[in-house]
C-alpha cells in the first residue's frame, strides 16, 4: 500500500486554515545567526541530504561517557575519580589544584590504569605543566590514553589575562606536545574549543568558529615547532557545549564534523574529528537546580544523537558551586540510561535522513566557516581577541538571547515558565576561585553568562 506525499502547497493550505488569523510568516523563526527557521522541510524544498557519523565507537560502546572531576586534595580526587570509573564512566577529565605536580597527580591517579581509562586535563593557561606532570604520572607507558587538553586560547578569552603573550602560551603548548608526541602515541595534545563562546552567550556560528579558528592557532604553532600537519590534527581534540536545544545542538556538533573535514583538507591532512560535547553551564539555573536534570538529559541526547566521540554532562547543582557525589552520579546515570537502556547510540548519526536536520546541519556549518573567514581575514583568533574584533559580534548575539527570553519568545522550564515558588536546594561543595595571572598579554575577556541569573534576582527581590 502507497500513501501519498502532501506536497508543500498542500501543507500550505493546511496550515493556513489552522493558522485562521496570523500569517503564515508567523512560523518562520530567525536565530542569533540571522538564519530563518522554517517551519517545512521536504525533497521538495531543496534539502541536500548528508551523513556524518562518529568514524567509531568507544571500546564497544557508541560514545566515550567521560566524566569532570574537580578538586585539590589528591586522596579526594582519587576516590572521586575510581568512583566515576567503577560507576560506568570510560575516561575523566581532572580540574584543580592536584595537576600542580606530578607527585599529588601520581597519587590522585592511584589505581587507575591509564592504559584502559584515558584522563584529560583541565589547566587553563597551565596546560603545559600539567601535561608534563601528567607525562610523569604514566612512568612511559606507550599505551598510556592521554588527553592533555591544552586550550591557552580559551583560558585567555574567558578571563582577558594572562603571564605571557598568547603567542608564547601557543608556543609552549606546541612544544610540549612535541616533546611527549613520541613517548605517547596514543595521546591527544589540544583541545580546540569553541565553548568559551556559548558561555558568553555567543551563537551556534560563533562558537564554530572559534573552535574552527582556535584549531587553525594550535596546528599552526605545533607545525612550527616541528611537528607534522599529521601529527598535529591528530593531536587535536574538538569541543563545544550542547544545551537544551537538542536539535541545534546536534546539528552543531554533525556541523563541526564538516568544517573539520574541509579545515584539515586544506592543511593537506584529512584526519577524521574527534569530538567532545560539554554541557552547557549558560542554561543552568541555580535557585531551582532539580529542573536542570532535564536540560543535561537533553544536552546528554543531543551530543549522542549528533555523533560526538565522549560527552561530559556537568553536576545538576553547578550553577551553585561544585557538585557533590549524588550530583556527579546522576550526571553518570543520565547518560548511563540514554546508552544502554534507550539505546540512542545504536544506530549511526540518526539525525541523517531527517530533512530539517541535514538542512540546519549544513547552514550552521555554513555559519560558522563564513564566521570564522572573517576571524581569519581579522589576523587569526589571537587578534581577533586583542583586537576586540569578536567580542562585540557575541555581544550582540548574547543581547538577542536574553531578549528573547524577556519577551517571552523563548522560555526555561522553571525559571521564567512552571517557576516552584518553594525550591529545594541541592547539597555542593565549596568551590576554589582561581585568581587569574596577568602581565603578559591582556583582552576584553567572554565573561560566563547564566541565564536564569536576572530572573532569580527578580525572585529574590520578591
């Protein structure tokens, strides 16, 4: 039996009489990118079709479920980090005062196999030395999975400070990758990320962009130190947040494959993109943080579904301070439930196929190289940054985003919509600020943004 295919004029005419008073226009949708949002897709309308899968899986399991753990004590760290693999995490990511030194890392480490459960790093503009203590830790071990995760560009663009010039932060990264390259063959050296971006309330585009733009500085400055394009694509981890737009932040990371794919092309290297997914930390809220389980379940589904290689999901009660045990264990347990009890990574980037997706996949990737040519055109990320070329552009992009949410277009489940006059608390633990180091090299810094933050002051002005 054949059904037959409404065409977009038949849809049309439908729409039009439920519609009765508004226009038809009323559905068209523009985002922070200046891109519309159609109310139809269909072969009709001119979707080209794509397909971007992860190139594997993760020791038999569809994404690498990796999990932050924070702290300063190396025993506290330990226990946290041992729980988090025993829990069903694959790998960590480590942040704090414990990647000061290869002896409180060696012992935050102990136990843990290097050679089955990678650990990354968290450093900021620290990277390098955590790296090298990092290098330490694993005695040699040529199958040791490391992640050193250095990232100075980001780390300068959030605070604006830093003790040298950006070009020798770069320098140093480069050369630390290339001096533990040979040891570690199978490490990755640089993170690539753009999320420093959406934390400040950047566009999808924007934060492309920048990833795309903070790759192209990385692989530049370890080809200089003479490590091969090879060698340093391969070295390089891409990051970027997702949030509870699960259908633009899939599209986002399906997206970032792409722009990888033509970016490594021109540095005559094609290298298949590693990926990994964040949670948002801009769309938490922290007066109400049990309504925020639901937007990490849906940042959780969005990296999965869009094919990123390992997502991190943050502590429901972040927006507060650092999460506790019970927060880090339902950060583990939610992706835990949408692998192997909904089983959303079974099928190869399911979003393919789909015409609205491939068609927002392929006009953010648009978005963000055409974003990030002008980032290039600008000198490159570093002067974008000291120029103050880029942080006005997020600006107003950030602007658009809280207007948005004022005016009612858009809303946040217990926060400016179904708001719990009573909220319960969540349980933290106490967070260490760090102090930026200045006198080097200084920017208008992407300061974190938090959504919920005026709304809850509305409240607690009540």
């Amino acid at each position: 039996m054949t059904f037959p295919t409404p065409s977009p004029a038949d849809w049309k005419t439908l729409a039009e009489k439920a519609l009765k008073d508004r226009p038809l226009e009323s559905l068209l949708h523009l985002d922070a990118d200046q891109l519309v949002v159609r109310p139809l897709y269909a072969a009709a309308t001119g979707v080209e079709p794509l397909f971007a899968p992860r190139p594997s899986d993760a020791e038999g399991r569809p994404w690498d479920l990796r999990s932050l753990v924070e702290g300063d004590d190396p025993a506290t760290v330990n226990a946290a980090v041992l729980t988090d693999l025993e829990g069903g995490a694959a790998s960590v990511v480590l942040k704090g005062a414990a990647l000061a030194d290869s002896e409180p890392l060696a012992r935050a480490l102990d136990g843990v196999a290097l050679e089955l459960a990678a650990v990354g790093l968290d450093a900021g503009l620290d990277g390098p030395e955590a790296a090298n203590a990092l290098a330490v830790a694993a005695k040699g071990s040529p199958r040791a999975r490391l992640m050193f995760h250095m990232d100075p560009v980001s780390a300068f663009a959030e605070t604006g400070e830093a003790p040298r010039s950006l070009e020798e932060h770069l320098t140093l990264a480069a050369n630390t990758a290339a001096r533990h390259a040979g040891a570690y063959p199978e490490a990755s050296f640089f993170l690539a990320s753009g999320r420093v971006v959406h934390e400040a309330g950047g566009s999808i585009g924007q934060e492309l962009a920048f990833a795309a733009a903070n790759a192209v500085a990385l692989v530049k400055a370890a080809v200089e130190v003479g490590m091969t394009a090879e060698q340093a694509l391969k070295g390089v981890v891409l990051g970027v947040a997702a949030d509870q737009e699960y259908f633009d932040s899939l599209a986002k990371v399906r997206a970032l494959r792409l722009m990888w794919r033509s970016l490594s092309r021109a540095f005559g290297a094609e290298t298949p993109a590693v990926i990994e997914a964040r949670s948002s930390r801009r769309m938490l809220s922290a007066r109400d943080p049990w309504p925020n389980l639901l937007r990490l379940t849906a940042a959780g589904f969005a990296g999965a579904v869009g094919g990123a290689d390992a997502v991190v999901l943050d502590g429901f009660s972040r927006a507060s301070g650092r999460p506790d045990a019970f927060a880090r264990r339902q950060a583990r347990n939610t992706q835990l439930v949408l692998m192997e009890e909904a089983h959303v990574g079974r099928v190869d980037d399911p979003a393919a196929g789909s015409w609205f997706l491939d068609h927002r996949t392929r006009e953010l990737a648009e978005a963000g190289w055409a974003e990030f040519r002008i980032i290039e055109a600008e000198g490159g990320i570093v002067e974008a940054l000291r120029g103050h070329l880029l942080q006005p552009r997020v600006a107003r992009a950030r602007q658009s985003l809280e207007a948005a949410l004022q005016s009612g277009a858009a809303q946040m489940v217990g926060v400016t919509k179904f708001v719990d006059q009573h909220p319960r608390p969540a349980p933290v633990e106490p967070d260490r600020l760090a102090v930026p180091e200045g006198g080097g090299d200084a920017c208008v810094p992407l300061t974190p943004i938090r959504l919920a933050a005026p709304f809850e002051a509305q409240e607690a002005g009540r």
